[in-house]
C-alpha cells in the first residue's frame, strides 16, 4: 500500500513538473543573474560573493565598528531593503577592521547628553529619548524581522550592542578569538535594544544571563559555544568567513518558501504557545503548499537528480 501511494505521489509530481509554464521553470543561467543591489551607504559594505548571498559589512573599522546614529539607521534601512530583494536569499552580517563591534559609539552618547541639555521640560526629555530608543530598537530587530535568514559571523570584540545585533541573527559563527560582554552596566545603563530580551531564549540558562548582564565581563568563544550563543567556532577570521560563506551558498539553494516560512514559524513560535505556533504554521502552509517549489523539491529528491533550482520570490 505504502509503495503505490508512493508511486501515485511520484506520478502527480511529474505530471504538475511537465504541466508547469516553462516561463516558471528557471535556469540556473536565470538564477545567477541579479541587479545590483549595493546601495552606496557610509557605514556599511554590501556586496553578494554568489548568487542570491549577500554580505552586510560593518565598516567604521577606524572607530572599531561602534554603531553611531548614522549606522543605527542604516543598519534598519538595509536590513529592511534586502528583506523584499528577490536577489537575496540569505545574508552574512560580518565586519571590516581589528574587530566585529565595540558597541554603542560613546561620541554619540555625549552628544546625546548636549541635546538633552538644549531641553527643559522633563516630559519633553523623555518623548525624545522615547523616539530615539525605538529607533535604534528597530535598527536592530530588523534583523529578526528580516524575511531572510541572517547569519553572524564574528570575530575578535563583540561587545555592548553587538550582543543586541547577534542575538537579532539566525545563525551565529565566530572565531577562535572573539570575546563578548553586556557591557551596558559598565557605561551605567541597563541594555534597552534586545539583549535581554533576546540572549535568555539564546543561552537558556537564566543564572548565566544575569551574571554576564550584571557583571558586563568579557567571555570567550568557547564560552560563548559552550552556552548555546555561538553555533560553530572556526580557528581564525578567514575560516570563519569561508564558513559563514559555505553556509549561506547552502542555504540560498534551497526554496526561499520554505526557508522563509520556515523562519517566519520560528520567530512568532518563540514567544507563543505550542498550539499558536502550530496554528500559525497550518495557516501559512495552506497557501505554501501549493507553490511549485514543493513540485520542484520533491521531484528532485524520488530522482535524486541535480540539485534543483527555485524561482525567484
């Protein structure tokens, strides 16, 4: 019984296959043709080493990539614009220079402190601080809002709000010598754009969170590993890079369906019940199991056949 229902799902697959629109049938010739995407931005490098992988470069490497308020907003804007590229599938988050991030840049919060002065009225204070956190608030979860998976690839400091931009990625990769640190208790804040709301679901342990978001110390990749923070760790920058890069190529083969619903589940199931996350997946699945990319998919995977290429989104 089990090997004719297995033979009528073989026969329908290559029937709706020989039925599809050859317009719908993309080559990989098709596939490796994009537009440029490179929008000329002053604190990041993008850039796509293959088809449908693109990279996200922090680059104020003489500043050690601290996120100034030009990077907080163009950090939002990017994010934002690659997740409605069809040309992107998946996206690296790395760095230019000595190291990944050192935070916050301290230069922007003094100034900060000036304009605050410029203003009396303590209500007034507070709706411009208010507007201001959630700006940087939604720099950041533009990661996780991202339709794209979005892969981290750190090295060396990590510190402040770089544990608020990993934590927002799908996938985190670091080197050997990366070190990490909540480092707002140490400025006298406590972090306010996603570390402590996002680095507990991370870790998982409770105890351990609030120590590293109480003490601000520095720990280690291994650490880092060892906690559940980190995924992978590579022996130096250049196999970290071509990890991350392995990674991407693999993930931007499969369906960007499935990939993407497959993402959209994970986010919105990560702070609800079981049941609405079942509930969530059934309703996008009524639709997504219907695309061709599950005709493409499965046929490929009876003919063990060449690894087949999916339409744009």
């Amino acid at each position: 019984m089990f090997m004719n229902r297995f033979a009528r799902t073989s026969n329908l697959v290559t029937r709706h296959l020989l039925t599809m629109p050859n317009s719908r049938l993309m080559s990989s010739k098709m596939l490796i043709e994009h537009n440029d995407p490179c929008t000329n931005y002053e604190t990041l490098a993008v850039s796509s080493p293959k088809p449908f992988v693109f990279q996200v470069e922090l680059n104020r490497p003489q500043r050690y990539n601290a996120i100034n308020k030009q990077m907080w907003m163009e950090i939002k804007s990017c994010f934002e614009s690659l997740s409605t590229n069809s040309d992107c599938r998946v996206i690296i988050l790395k760095a230019a220079g000595k190291h990944f991030t050192a935070g916050i840049d301290l230069t922007d919060m003094m100034q900060l402190g000036q304009e605050l002065s410029e203003i009396d009225d303590v209500a007034r204070k507070g709706i411009y601080l208010d507007r201001l956190i959630k700006l940087y608030q939604d720099s950041l979860s533009s990661l996780e809002n991202c339709t794209k998976p979005v892969i981290s690839a750190v090295h060396s400091a990590c510190v402040g709000a770089g544990i608020d931009m990993i934590t927002a990625s799908d996938i985190r990769y670091c080197s050997e010598d990366a070190f990490f640190s909540v480092k707002e208790v140490d400025v006298g804040m406590a972090a306010d754009v996603g570390t402590l709301q996002r680095l507990p679901k991370a870790i998982g342990s409770q105890s351990l969170v609030r120590e590293l978001c109480y003490t601000g110390r520095n720990f280690s990749s291994s650490e880092a590993y060892n906690c559940g923070l980190i995924s992978k760790v590579f022996p130096n920058r250049n196999d970290l890079l071509i990890g991350a890069l392995e990674l991407a190529d693999s993930i931007a083969q499969k369906s960007p369906v499935a990939v993407q619903a497959t993402k959209q589940n994970l986010v919105y199931s990560l702070s609800r019940t079981n049941q609405e996350g079942l509930d969530h997946i059934r309703e996008m699945n009524k639709l997504y199991l219907q695309s061709e990319d599950l005709a493409i998919g499965a046929a490929a995977q009876l003919t063990k056949g060449e690894m087949p290429a999916f339409s744009k989104l």
